[in-house]
C-alpha cells in the first residue's frame, strides 16, 4: 500500500472517523435553503474505511451489516467524490472504490460523508495529484455541509452551512455511547421539520457556547455534558417519538448527558469513562429502546491513510 504522493500504487485504504455534534446551533432558513449553523463537531473512533483500486470503470461496492441501505451507483458520495477529484485533475475516474462500512448509515453520524472524504483521499494518493489540502477541502465542501470536517476530523467549529471550519482545541478523551435506531432519518426532513417547528418565530443567530468551548479545551466531561445542545433535537422526536424513551433510558443507566446526534436517529451519551461506558452501552441494549449501542471515545484524527 502507499502514502500520499505515491503513483502507481495497486491500491489505498484510507481510515475515515464518524462525528458526533457537541452542539448543532441552527439558524433560520437561507435564500439557498440551508441554514446557518454553529455546529461544534467532536470526530469519535467509530471508522469507515474505503479502499480504491485502479479499475475498468467506476464501480462501488460495500460490506458490513448496514451495507444493503448503501447505495452502490453515482449518488454515492465516495463516487461523487471519486468523479469531482478525477474532473479536476483531468483524469477519468476508473476506479473500484470499496467502503468497509462500520459508521451507521442514515444516523446522524456523517457516514456517507465521512465515505466521501475518506475516497477523495485516497484517490488523491493513488494518483499523486499533487491537489493542495485546501483544494481538497474545497471538494468537500461541494460534496456537503459534514465532508470537511471528516477530512479534518479531531474537533472543530463549522459556521456557514457547517462547512467552514475553526480547529478547536481539547484538553482530554470524552467517553460515549452511541444507541443505534432502527431505520435512518432524512437530514432534509429533520431541517424541513425544524423550519416547520419555528414558522412565525425569530429563530436568533446560531452562536457557538462559550461554556461549551471552554469544557471541551479543558476535558472536562461533566461541564460539556452540562453544555451539550442540539437545535435539531425537537424536530428529530418530533418525526421518531420513540427516541424519547431511548434518551431517557441511557440517563437512567448513568449517564452524565444524553442527546440526539445531528439529524438523528442515534442517540450520543457522554458518559464518565470506558467503564461507565460498558455499563450504560449495555443497559441501553437491554431497555429495549434501540437496534444496538456502541463505545467509541473522541477526539481522534480525520482522514488517514492506512
Ligand atoms: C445535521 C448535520 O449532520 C450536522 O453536522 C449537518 O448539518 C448535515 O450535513 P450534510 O448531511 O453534509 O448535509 P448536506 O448534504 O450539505 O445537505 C443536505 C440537506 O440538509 C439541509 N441542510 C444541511 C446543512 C445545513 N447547514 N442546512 C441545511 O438546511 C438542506 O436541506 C440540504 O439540502
Ligand atoms: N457512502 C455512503 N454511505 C452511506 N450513505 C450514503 C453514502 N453515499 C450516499 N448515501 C446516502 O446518504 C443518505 C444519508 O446517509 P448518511 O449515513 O451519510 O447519513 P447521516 O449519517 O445522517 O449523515 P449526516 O450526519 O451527515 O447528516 C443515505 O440514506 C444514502 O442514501
């Protein structure tokens, strides 16, 4: 396998992190349809990993037990990604881009974001385009408001419709549990909902906490649990009720904090350290409430190649 820069390599693997919003402050609806955020991004080690391989054609394929909702033709954003890169480098886009897909699909959790970011990557290594990193976050942002800060990863506060980005500092590992639903929400329908939710109200300018900043740079778990906010929560129960009862199961289990993740469905709790972790992943598979919990533990790195 390769690193970055290297030509004719016969394959590369790149290693893409999830994320979970801290806090999602959202605005009210813009001209173009998105809304301007505030969105305090924290990247955890749950990982998609995509390998490309020179190819006939551009083909995709995946594996992993939510690979069946992931699709396989040109809407995938790793193709998209994959055809972007090539475009702008002059190039045709003949590879098999493969996703090894651990992140939850549909979840709130960036996943097919983080599938995009993690092929542009390694697309760029396979061929050595020699594209500069702020080019590449330029593709990123095309391809949506999450892909950036996949690349990036560790913690960082996206303003605009999320996509540029201010690298925040942190003073320590935060512990999480994440409660997996059955079946996905639409992150157009969550926003759509949020707008619904606030027609004839003055939705106020989307401001990233100080509180919140000032707990993550010191690692503080029980003040950012205190200082953990989603303006898309409502809208997320608003469209899956159920999600109430999974929020309240894992606060009974102990948890410091509970809340939805980005657009949802997944369900994030901060939690003291891995041991409480264990305890609350497995008392929230117990209530019933939710398809599977997870551990994974953050900040860790963006996109790397493997
Ligand atoms: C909910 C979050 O995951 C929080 O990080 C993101 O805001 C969503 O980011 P994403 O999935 O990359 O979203 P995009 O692919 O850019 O946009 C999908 C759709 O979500 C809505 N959208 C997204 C981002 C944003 N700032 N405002 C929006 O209203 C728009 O309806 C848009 O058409
Ligand atoms: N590589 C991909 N992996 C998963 N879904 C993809 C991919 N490419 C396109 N999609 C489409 O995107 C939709 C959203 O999937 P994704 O897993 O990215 O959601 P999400 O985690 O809620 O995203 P976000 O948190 O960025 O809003 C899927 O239902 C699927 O149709």
């Amino acid at each position: 396998m390769s690193g970055t820069g290297v030509t004719g390599a016969t394959s590369v693997t790149v290693r893409v992190p999830a994320k979970v919003n801290v806090q999602l402050a959202v605005g009210g609806a813009r001209p173009d349809g998105f809304h301007d955020l505030a969105n305090v991004f924290l990247a955890v080690g749950l990982y998609d990993e995509v390998t490309v391989t020179p190819a006939d054609t551009l083909r995709v394929t995946c594996e992993g037990p939510d690979a069946s909702q992931v699709p396989l033709d040109r809407t995938n954003l790793a193709a998209r990604a994959v055809e972007k890169l090539a475009a702008r480098t002059g190039r045709e886009a003949r590879v098999h881009i493969h996703i090894a897909k651990d992140i939850p699909v549909a979840g709130g959790m960036a996943g097919g974001s983080a599938d995009g970011a993690g092929a542009l990557l390694a697309c760029d290594a396979l061929w050595g385009t020699g594209v500069s990193r702020d080019e590449l976050l330029d593709i990123c942002a095309e391809l949506g408001s999450d892909v950036p800060f996949s690349l990036v990863g560790g913690a960082a506060l996206g303003t605009g419709r999320g996509e540029k980005l201010r690298v925040l500092e942190v003073g320590g590992t935060f512990h999480w549990v994440f409660a997996v639903a059955d079946g996905g929400l639409s992150t157009p329908a969550v926003y759509g909902e949020f707008d619904r939710l606030n027609a004839g109200v003055e939705v106020p300018e989307p401001v990233a906490s100080g509180g919140l900043l000032g707990a993550l740079a010191k690692g503080d778990a029980v003040a950012l649990a205190g200082a953990l906010s989603n303006d898309l929560q409502a809208a997320a129960l608003s469209l899956r009720p159920s999600l109430a009862l999974t929020l309240a199961a894992g606060r009974s289990a102990g948890a410091l904090a509970g809340l939805v993740s980005g657009s949802g469905p997944t369900t994030a709790f901060l939690v003291r350290d891995a041991d409480a972790a264990v305890k609350v992943a497995a008392a929230l598979v117990g209530s019933g409430t939710c398809r599977a919990a997870r551990v994974a533990a953050g900040p860790v790195p963006g996109a790397v190649v493997l």
